[in-house]
C-alpha cells in the first residue's frame, strides 16, 4: 500500500493509536510496581505508556531479582516444561464450542468438541457461510506451541479434515448442556434443532461400546486395562463427553477404525508421510465389529478381528471407493516452521494457510446422504436450494522433544508404545524430582529440583472446527475458477481478541487469473463481549469492501476512491460499476432505502439527518440506522455473488469501518493477472507448504488438470492460471 510520508506523518501525529509497546528483556514495567491485579495500578505513576493494562511485569524481591541461573537447570526447564500449546481456525470462523454467547470465555467447552484450546479462543456465530462447490477456499489458522522438521523441541503433525452430512448443524441458543441421546432431536418453538452435531450419535454410541486400543503408550497414566472403551485416552483419562466425538479417533491419527471424517491434507514430518497416507481412510477400507444382535451379545466391544470373528468384522469402505474414486490420498506436505509461544506464525510473521479445492456436489452425492433443501429464505440462494452442511476440523498433535516418540530404523519407524507403559518403563513420569547435586565439598543430603511434567499432555493433540457452512452447485454452465474472499477476526484490540485475531481480509494479497470469479463473502456475530474496542453498535462485527487511492492532491493516501472510480469489473462509469461499488460499500443494508425523515424506520439515516437526530456523537455512532457505520442489524452476513475480473490490474481496498491505524488496520489488494508467472506460482505455495519447488509445483498443475478431484487439485489447482 503506498502511504505519502506526510500522511503517514499525519496519521501518527492525530490519530487514536492503539498498538502498544512492550518491553521484554529487562523486565518492563508498564507503569507496575508490586500490584498484583491483572490491569496495571496506576498507569500515571511514572510515564505515560499509552500501552494496555495488562501490559508489564511487578518488580521482585531482592532474591528473586538474582540472574545467576545454572544453564543445566536452564536446560532441563525448557525440556520438561508443561506443553499449553493451543491450534485456532481463523478461516473459516473456528468456533472453539462457541456458539451466540457473549461472555470472554466459551459457554460450554464440552459443546461439541475437546479443543483442550484456552476458553478465549473461537468466534462466536454469524449467518452461514455458503460456498460453491470446486471454489478455492483458504484455510488460515494458528498453533501455538511451534511445528516444523527444523524445530528442536516438538515434534508435530497438522491434519485438515472435513465432513458433511445431512443432519451437521450449529444448534441453537447458547445452553451449556450437552447433546445426549435423549436430546439430540429436540427442536425449538421455530423449528430448529436446539443442540448442535457434527458427529452423529449412533457413531458415538459404537465408541462407548467399543474395547480402547491397549497397544498404546499410556505413560504412567492409571492402569489402562482398568479403562476398557474408546472414550478413555492417555490425554483424556476420565471418559469426559464432548457432543458425539469419540476421544480415542480424536486423539490417534491415523484411526484404525471407520471415522465421518475425509482427510484434506497432512503437514508433518517427511519420515510418517507414507504411514499417514497409507492408512489414511481416504485411501484404506476400516473395520469394526458388528452383530445383528448387538443389545444382547457383547460383539461391539472387540476392537481386533480375532476377538470378534470373521462373521461379525465389518467393513467400511474407503472415501475413494464411496465417492468412485474422486477422493483420493491426501496431500502430505513437511510441515512448515512455527515459532512457539508466539501465536504460532509461521516465518515470514503470517499464520498458516492452505488453498483448498471445495469438493464437488458429485462426490457428495456419492459418498452418502449428503444433500438437502436449503432450509434458509431464498435470498440466500436464488431458485437451486441444493446444499451440503460441512463443517472443517483442523487436529494439531504436537509431542515434546523430551523422549522419542518414534525413530526412523533401516526405513521402519518404530513408535513408543505399550511396551513403555508404568512408572519403572515409562520415559516420563508425572512432577518428578530429578537429583541435581550439591554444593562443592559439601556433604548435604542430595539436591533435587522438581520438573513441571504432565505425561496426560507430553503428547497430546488439539483441534478447532468451523461454524457449519454450506457447499452449493455451481450455477448452469459455469465456466471458470472462484476464489473466495472472506474476513477473519472478530471484534476488540489485540489484547481483548487474542488467542483470536483483529479483523483482516483473507486472503488479503489475492492474486487471480484475468477471467476468474471472486465471491465477496463475510460474517459476523453481534455477541461479541460488550467491552471490547471498536466502531458502530457495540458487540458486533461488519466489514464492508471500499477501493482506495494511493494518494490525493492533499497528500492522503488509503482514503476510498469516488463510486464513478470504481473500475475493478467494467469501465470506471458505468451503470454496472457504480452498482456494484455502491453494493461492495454499504452490503445492502435496508435494502438500499434512504430515509425522507429522520424519524423513518427501517430505511438509512443521512448525514445530515444523523447529526439532526443526535446531538451526541456515541449515539449517532450507536445508531442502527447510521449505514456509513454498517449498523444495520441484518447487515452481519454478505455475499456478493460471482464477480468476474474483467480488468488486468492491481486494486487496494480497505473496510471503512475497521480501518483503525496500527494493528487493526483492514485492508487488501487484488491483483488481476493475465497469467501467473512461475515465480508467482512458487511465492504462493509460501506458508505452511513453502518447501514445495517450482519442478514440483509445474508437475502437480499438470497432473490436477487431468485429475480435477484428485487430492493434488486441492493444493496446485489454485495456483494454475486459467481464463
């Protein structure tokens, strides 16, 4: 984005900042001294930071303030020290169980899911998102605690996965019970089903049933044999319920048995590839033990063929197989570095991403009774109400360096297991006191420092879903790519939205193919926690999408162009784009209807009528009839429809209504090509698949334009160019 000096100079000067500063090494105090609030005492007490409350560290005592660390034991803390290592979706919306409410943490942590994610996390819910089919989506998310070959203290592995199904749904309300047998059916007074369900409950009620894998490394967990169904894990070890997941298939990947799940791609070491995508359901049939007489007999509980016999172990077909071989094996790529302790950015400062190819309405149909009749106003999906409720799961399993898991030997890999299990076997025990030494010449007793180790979380595996969204047919005779532009973020600075992010446009450096279609679409919810920073009405989350110049006889830069500049489809001008530029910046908010009066209703306040109104600027700002702030309270979701690029061009734009300075700055650019280059193609697998080569990449477009459903269109077919 090109800034004029002076604007920028001028927006540092005048502008209400919000991105702090803070001091690390030495301890900086943000105005503390010895408080031991969350928020600072007295911010006035010495200087004025300008930073956040909860910014600084108290000052010590005397013995505490001692630097004199012993590297041995500076190294054995950074071993054994507890892993809080959470994974976030940011695009689409992860949920983290959160559903409408509007508290700081999630309602009901056990809603759907075990994220074992910190209860900040997710984005509360807005209208559904519907995406066409074979459209490019980008996946955005962030793990916390670090990944990637190159890493010395975890080793990791990140597997994207999906799942559709007729009855996946959000739920309703903001309970905090949790669906049950009894309940999962239960509809409201409007007819909508009141709990939420990605798995279903005959899958759940076959995991309760169903004897645990006793080949695992437990640690020094209690006696597993003690524990008999899948719902008792090394990490979850009491059998807690989170909706219909069953926390043996969540914990453990690759599954051994059937799971509603389709895998998307693998980011892990190069050393497993083969493994995970060999017993990858994609590609490999599962098994289970069934019996026509399943009340009376206790076949469902063998988890091996020899205890349930051949007559009774079942099998599933693969994806492959299911959808006629439109599913292929996943991707498996060498997981990308990430910074830990650092929300988990990847190199470059950026989350992680990944393009997927959306599956198509065929392979849905394929695979099982997927599809049904929008259930929305038909408004949101013109005369074909085909859709398919999906939601997304990301899983991040992350194990310390402080053992070794598995090992590579003559090409096999050999993995801690059973044979590791108990307190005189297992390689890490829970809070040990480790013997140190003692001082020199002296003849104390032996010092021991106690280690910080939780062996429920020395391996242990996170996960985050997306709100449901629907997948749509494309329209009659579509020819075409579709790139979908979306917002992540929610509502609040960076102190407030962390573990979540401030809003940003996604992707927010989209490059297309001159002939390519973008669908303008976003979300939001109007629950966000009341205190949080941000403009218009309180709570809520609106975008809206403005080009912007790079600067002005004034000298501003990133101020919105005028609607007869609006050139990113036709000829500035034209009827066409003013209509859509005029759409693009006020997304239809009461119909485009512009009030006579200030005391009309459900029509948009002018300026003028905005100031006549209210003689208060917080209550014009709160105003829901005050468009210039997007306020209006149907305005939370928009959809643009597919837009064709007509123009070659690069074009920023902004929102208007987040564009605060600093961190919470909303803007973007689309750049119209008529052909991307090789050395486009490289820099757009950078991210979490950035060791792929330009040999690679020309290889993989080739071979996904022959295979359009294979997996590798998934990951090369967005960076193909076509007309």
């Amino acid at each position: 984005m090109k800034i004029s000096f002076t604007f920028l100079l001028l927006t540092i000067l005048f502008t209400q900042v919000f991105s702090d500063c803070y001091m690390h090494s030495p301890r900086g105090s943000n105005n503390r001294l010895r408080g031991a609030g969350t928020n600072v005492n007295n911010a006035n007490r010495l200087f004025d930071s300008q930073n956040n409350g909860k910014g600084g560290v108290q000052i010590q005592n005397k013995e505490q303030r001692m630097m004199k660390i012993s590297f041995t034991f500076l190294l054995l803390t950074i071993l054994f020290t507890q892993v809080f290592s959470d994974c976030y979706m940011h695009s689409p919306r992860g949920s983290n169980n959160r559903l409408r409410g509007a508290g700081t943490n999630v309602n009901n942590a056990n809603r759907l899911f075990d994220s074992q994610n910190n209860g900040k996390g997710g984005y509360c819910w807005g209208p559904t998102m519907t995406f066409y089919e074979q459209s490019y989506l980008q996946i955005e998310w962030t793990n916390q605690h670090g990944c990637g070959g190159t890493h010395d203290k975890v080793d990791c592995n990140i597997i994207l996965q999906y799942m559709c199904g007729s009855e996946v749904r959000d739920g309703d309300g903001t309970t905090t019970d949790t669906i049950t047998q009894a309940t999962y059916t239960l509809k409201n007074l409007n007819g909508d089903y009141v709990y939420g369900m990605h798995e279903d409950y005959e899958y759940f009620r076959k995991c309760t049933r169903r004897e645990r894998n006793h080949g695992l490394f437990f640690a020094d967990q209690n006696n597993p044999d003690a524990q008999r169904n899948a719902q008792y894990t090394r990490q979850g070890n009491d059998a807690t319920k989170y909706g219909f997941e069953c926390p043996e298939e969540r914990d453990y990947y690759p599954y051994w048995h059937p799971s509603p799940w389709i895998d998307i791609a693998i980011f892990a070491d190069e050393s497993v590839c083969s493994i995970m995508q060999k017993h990858s359901q994609n590609t490999e049939d599962k098994w289970h033990c069934e019996s026509p007489d399943a009340a009376n007999d206790d076949s469902e509980t063998f988890n091996n063929p020899t205890a349930c016999g051949d007559e009774n172990w079942v099998r599933e077909k693969s994806w492959s197989k299911k959808s006629n071989g439109l599913i292929n094996a996943p991707l498996c790529h060498v997981a990308g570095f990430n910074r830990d302790n650092h929300l988990g950015n990847a190199m470059a400062g950026y989350t992680n991403t990944y393009k997927w190819v959306l599956p198509s309405m065929k392979t849905l149909n394929n695979i099982g009774d997927i599809v049904i009749k929008d259930p929305r106003p038909e408004e949101y999906h013109g005369t074909d109400g085909d859709v398919a409720p999906c939601v997304l799961r990301i899983r991040y399993n992350i194990t310390t360096g402080d053992y070794q898991a598995h090992d590579l030997e003559n090409g096999v890999n050999h993995f801690t297991d059973y044979t590791s299990n108990g307190k005189e076997r297992s390689p890490v025990t829970n809070d040990p006191y480790v013997e140190y030494g003692k001082p020199y010449g002296s003849e104390d007793d032996m010092w021991h420092v106690r280690l910080a180790i939780a062996t429920s979380q020395f391996s242990r595996t996170f996960e985050d879903r997306s709100h449901m969204f629907y997948i749509r047919p494309l329209p009659l005779a579509h020819v075409g790519n579709i790139y979908n532009l979306m917002v992540r973020g929610k509502r609040g600075n960076i102190v407030q939205t962390y573990p979540a992010v401030e809003y940003d446009f996604t992707p927010n450096g989209l490059k297309v193919p001159l002939g390519a279609f973008i669908n303008f679409q976003w979300t939001g919810c109007d629950t966000n926690p009341a205190g949080n920073d941000g403009e218009g009405r309180t709570s809520t989350d609106r975008s809206n999408f403005v080009l912007v110049k790079d600067s002005d006889v004034e000298g501003r830069a990133n101020y919105p162009t005028s609607i007869e500049d609006f050139g990113i489809t036709n000829s500035k001008g034209s009827k066409s784009s003013q209509e859509l530029a005029f759409e693009l910046a006020f997304i239809n908010q009461y119909d485009n209807v512009q009030c006579a009066s200030q005391n009309d209703v459900d029509c948009c306040l002018t300026y003028e009528q905005l100031l006549s109104k209210h003689n208060n600027n917080n209550q014009r700002e709160q105003d829901p009839q005050n468009c210039a702030l997007l306020n209006d309270p149907d305005a939370a979701y928009y959809n643009s429809g597919l837009i064709k690029m007509k123009k070659q061009g690069t074009y920023h734009y902004m929102s208007t209504r987040n564009n605060n300075f600093s961190n919470r700055s909303q803007k973007g650019s689309i750049s119209v090509e008529p052909r991307l280059s090789p050395v486009t193609l490289t820099a757009t697998v950078a991210g979490a698949a950035g060791f792929v080569g330009a040999t690679v990449v020309a290889t993989g477009i080739w071979y996904s334009s022959s295979h359009p459903e294979s997996a590798s269109a998934t990951f090369f077919q967005s960076l193909a160019p076509k007309a």
